[in-house]
C-alpha cells in the first residue's frame, strides 16, 4: 500500500485542510442508452443534457413526479441544491418540497451542479423523479433525480469564476449486455466556445474505465464538463461514470 506525499496531500484535500483547494467528484448515470440516440450524457434526464444555457440566470422550481416527495409526505422533504449564481460564483440553499407543484428559489442560478436528499418521510427517500429546471426557461432542466436514490447522480459541472479545476481521474461501467460497447469522452466547452471531446474512452462488460492522469488536465473557470456516450454497439445499457477534480482558487 503507498502511503507516499501525494496520498497525503490528497487527504489532507479531501478534509478541506489546503486552502484555496478543495475537491469534486463527479458521478453520472444514464439508465437506457440506445443506438438510435447517441450521442446521450450521462445524467438521469436521459439524452443530451439540457442544464447549459447560455443565457442569464433566473430562479430555478424544484418538483416531484410523485405527492408523497412533501413537507408531510412519506417520501422526501427537502433537498440541497448547489450551483452557480449570475456571477458564476457557488450559491447553494435548501428547498422544501410540495410534491408536483414546483417550488421555486430564492437565489438565481446559471447552473445547478449537484442536488441531495436532507430529511425524509417515513420512505426513506424520494418516490418520484425530482425536477430542477430554470423557473421561466423550463427547458433548461438541470438534474432529474431518478426515484429511491436522493442523489442527482449527474456527470455535468461548471467551473465557478475565479477557479481553476484540474482533471485527476475518471472511472466508468456499464451494464445491460455481455458484449456490448460504449464510446465515450468528456464534452468539454469553454466559455464563449463550442463543445469538444477530450479523452476518449470506451467501456465493456470485460473492461470497467479506470485512469489516473499522470498531468492533469487544466481546465478554466466558467467552462462546462460533462461526460458523453457518444455510441453503443447494442441498446438498452445502463451506463455509469464519473471523474475526479481539483479545485484551485486562482
């Protein structure tokens, strides 16, 4: 087992102990990838993500496919959300949920990277699929959470103003076929640019994704990452990856 600087270093990340340094592990699931619909992102919405406007921020509505996610109800009663404000700097707050009528926040946001289950019913965890999208732009969805997860378990990211993220690792899996094949890649986009695919991988039942980057990878503020299957040899595969940044404040 090493137990070398560099394990210790990122430790002492880990427990927000560097300052101006912190982590972010990232972690996406599609449940049905299909031939017919690559390219697909890895987020539970299902198909290309819809959470990166390029418009200015608004308030976002959070809301339930199912009544019992409530203030009173068995499933879940709130959620955190985390994102990026108008000046893409991190804003986060709790929301307090009404079941299917949405529940819109305080703060605005460009972006929403992450969003969790705090207290629930007696269920444990959400009954329904929780929604978080722009309050007035309701195409732009954010993060679906799939029911009885309270977790988004969402691939996308932006890097919030005045940061730079470093790319470490990215690991993948897939299920749903003994030979199947997923091509996959990181869409990334910089600020003002278009998308471009950034380390290509590919996964199989015999062959789980796992790389460490010897040099990561630099990657600016306000750009948008977000990990893409671009095809698949069969349909019907659950794909699940994720990555590994650190976050350094410029």
């Amino acid at each position: 087992m090493s137990s070398g600087v560099m394990d210790w270093g990122l430790l002492w990340v880990s427990r927000d102990r560097v300052p101006g340094v912190s982590p972010v592990n990232k972690f996406g699931r599609n449940q049905d990838v299909d031939t017919a619909t690559t390219p697909e992102d890895l987020w539970g919405g299902g198909g290309l993500y819809t959470g990166f406007p390029t418009v200015t921020s608004e308030p976002v509505e959070v809301l339930s496919s199912d009544a019992a996610d409530a203030s009173a109800g068995t499933g879940l009663r709130t959620v955190v959300i985390q994102g990026l404000n108008q000046d893409w700097d991190a804003a986060s707050e709790t929301i307090t949920l009404n079941g299917l009528t949405p529940v819109q926040s305080v703060n605005t946001y460009r972006r929403v990277n992450t969003m969790r289950g705090t207290t629930a019913g007696s269920g444990g965890f959400n009954a329904g699929t929780i929604t978080v999208r722009h309050a007035t732009t309701e195409a732009n969805v954010f993060l679906a959470m799939a029911p009885n997860t309270n977790q988004s378990n969402c691939s996308a990211y932006t890097v919030p103003a005045g940061h730079t993220a470093y790319l470490m690792s990215s690991f993948g899996t897939l299920r749903g076929s003994v030979n199947g094949t997923a091509d996959c890649a990181f869409a990334i986009r910089a600020l003002g640019q278009v998308f471009r695919y950034r380390r290509p991988f590919t996964i199989s039942p015999n062959f789980e994704h796992n790389e460490t980057l010897c040099l990561p990878i630099e990657i600016a503020e306000k750009t948008d990452i977000i990990i893409r299957c671009t095809s698949v040899s069969v349909s019907n595969l659950e794909l699940s990856a994720g990555y590994d940044l650190t976050l350094v404040r410029n």
